[in-house]
C-alpha cells in the first residue's frame, strides 16, 4: 500500500475532519482514505444529464405521480403587448 503525507493542513481542516471522523467512530486516517475514495469514485463515474440531476433535487417533495410528456404538444410564444 501508498502512502500519502499532506503538509500545511489548515488547522481547521484538521479539527473538521477529527470531528468528521469522531462521529463515524473512524480514525482520522481512516476518514481521509474513505473522504479520497468517495471523491475519485465520484469523478469516474460517468456523469449524469441535466434532468437525473433535477430529478435528484427533488427528489424528496413528495411528488409521487409520473409527470407526462409534453412532446408533440404545439407550442406557443408568449406575448408581451400593452
């Protein structure tokens, strides 16, 4: 296994992620690698589309039903008369 020496850590950074790790019962060590696993897997997978990213937004407002299509529906501009 690699390992890794990071110098001039903010000491806040370095409190964050004692208390990060406190409260997953990990060491700080444990937590960094967990913290850099997460973040490149991440940035390997493949990127998702603009609606799965909207759709994740609100995901959580308890809207159940599936929302139709508007597809094939005419469109019609808008008018902006005094």
């Amino acid at each position: 296994m690699a390992q890794l020496l990071v110098r001039n850590l903010e000491n806040q950074l370095k409190v964050r992620l004692q208390r990060r790790a406190k409260r997953h019962g990990r060491s700080m060590e444990e937590e960094a690698r967990d913290i850099l696993r997460n973040a490149l897997r991440e940035e390997d997978s493949p990127a998702a589309g603009l609606g799965t990213g909207i759709a994740a937004l609100f995901s959580e407002t308890g809207l159940h039903e599936d929302i139709t299509e508007l597809r094939g529906h005419a469109v019609t501009p808008a008018t902006f008369e005094r």
